[in-house]
C-alpha cells in the first residue's frame, strides 16, 4: 500500500516588510494543518496581518530534539505542515534545515515556496558583483573565526556575512586584517523602515561604524580586490 504522508512545506516569509509574501505561500499557510514557527509570538503577527488561523507549534534549535519526532508524526499521519522562520527563508541560518533533513530521511514529501531571504536581498542591493558569491553565514564569534577567514584569503567570489551589530566592527576590522582591504557594502535592515546601505572600503566602513554605532539586522558583503569598484 502506498504511505499517505502529508507534504512539509518549507515557507518564505518577509524579512521585514510584512508585504514582501507570495500568494502560494499565504495559501499554503492557509492550508495546512500545522505551521511551525521558530518564535509564535513574532510569527503571529505576520498570520494576523493576513488572517491565517492555523495551529501553530514552536520549532527552534533548542526543542528540536523533541519537536522534530513530533511534526514528523504529524505529516506520517497524512497532514501537511509548514515550516517557517523569524524572517526569509527557513533553512538559510536557521534551524529549518534539520527539520527538512529529517522528513527526507523518513520520506516524506518536502517543498518549497520560495521568497525573500536577507542573503539575496543584501547582495543585490550591494551593487557588487553578482554572477559568483559564496555565502559564508554568520561567522563564529571565538573558535574557528580566524580559521575561516583565512580560508577566504584568495576568494574572488563575492563573499556574503550575516553579522550581528554588536560584532560588525570587531568583524570588519579582522576581514581587514586577514582578507584585506577589499570593496564592502553595510545592508542594514533591510525592507524596514530604516533600511541603510553603506558603501566603500573594508577601511571605510570600519571608520563609519565606529562612528554610527550599528544598530538592527545587518548583511555585510566583501567583493573581490578592485580599487574602481566604487568610483562613478
Ligand atoms: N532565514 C533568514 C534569511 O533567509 O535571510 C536568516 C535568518 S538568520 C537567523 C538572521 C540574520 O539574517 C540576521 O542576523 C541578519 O544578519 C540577516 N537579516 C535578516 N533580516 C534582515 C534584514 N531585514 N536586513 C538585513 N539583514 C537581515
């Protein structure tokens, strides 16, 4: 007999501009019998705004162990159920993932409903080149950071940061250092409404910051060495 599994949906939200939502992923939302959100406070307020009222069940690093085995049971028992994240794309930098992995393991069906994530939206907005980047994440904050920089020394992609506004000087001045004082571009909460973009060099961000305190959601972009990149 074929197994009647339900489908995990993995669902864009926006990343801050409650718009910035397609229509399958608010029907989708909609439509199944469960969402799983990584904060169902925050997430509630996006549902609201479009007057979703499905069930809703927190999903976050820290209870996977126990929520994973329960959605799981969920979609084994025909049920669809949609996974999202505080902002973007669920499985960019976030907990989604692990979810994913574990519906394929156990073969069930999973799908996407693409949207904004802040990786695209930064890099775009950059104007720094975009035909080959490398995202690298949020970079560790002790062990391992420098291993990962230097790792990075020759890269000729546009490499992509998330960053907290608590350690982007502190990251600007160590890509400085080992990566070098390449063209970079500050997003900084983006589709809200104090969206900034800073451009420049590594040198001359690190020179900003230290004088605007950095404050919100923050994606830093690195382009190759290019000395024109920036001049009009
Ligand atoms: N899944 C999300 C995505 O698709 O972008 C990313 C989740 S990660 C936990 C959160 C990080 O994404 C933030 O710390 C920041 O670096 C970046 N981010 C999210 N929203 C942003 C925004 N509106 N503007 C700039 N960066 C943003």
């Amino acid at each position: 007999m074929t197994k009647l599994s339900g489908t995990l949906y993995i669902v864009s939200t926006p990343i801050g501009n409650l718009q910035d939502i397609t229509y399958r992923a608010v029907e989708t939302l909609s439509a199944v019998s469960l969402i799983a959100a990584e904060d169902t406070r925050h997430s509630k307020k996006l549902l609201n705004h479009y007057g979703i009222k499905r069930p809703l069940i927190s999903y976050y690093e820290y209870n996977r162990f126990t929520r994973i085995p329960q959605i799981i049971a969920h979609l084994n028992d025909g049920k669809d159920v949609a996974v999202i994240s505080d902002a973007g794309t669920p499985g960019i930098s976030d907990p989604a993932y692990k979810l994913t992995r574990a519906a394929i393991t156990a073969d069930i069906k999973v799908e996407t409903i693409p949207g904004p994530s802040a990786v695209l939206a930064g890099l775009i907005a950059s104007g720094l080149p975009s035909d080959r980047f490398l995202f690298e994440g949020f970079l560790p904050p002790k062990k391992g950071r420098k291993k990962r920089l230097n790792a990075l020394k020759d890269e000729q992609a546009t490499i992509i940061f998330y960053e907290s506004p608590r350690r982007l000087k502190r990251t600007l001045q160590d890509i400085g250092e080992i990566i070098g004082d390449r063209p970079a571009v500050v997003t900084r909460e983006l589709t809200k409404m104090n969206e900034e973009i800073i451009r420049g060099t590594v040198s001359e961000l690190l020179s900003y910051v230290s004088k605007h305190e950095p404050r919100g959601e923050i994606v830093l972009i690195i382009g190759k060495p290019d000395p024109n990149v920036f001049f009009k």
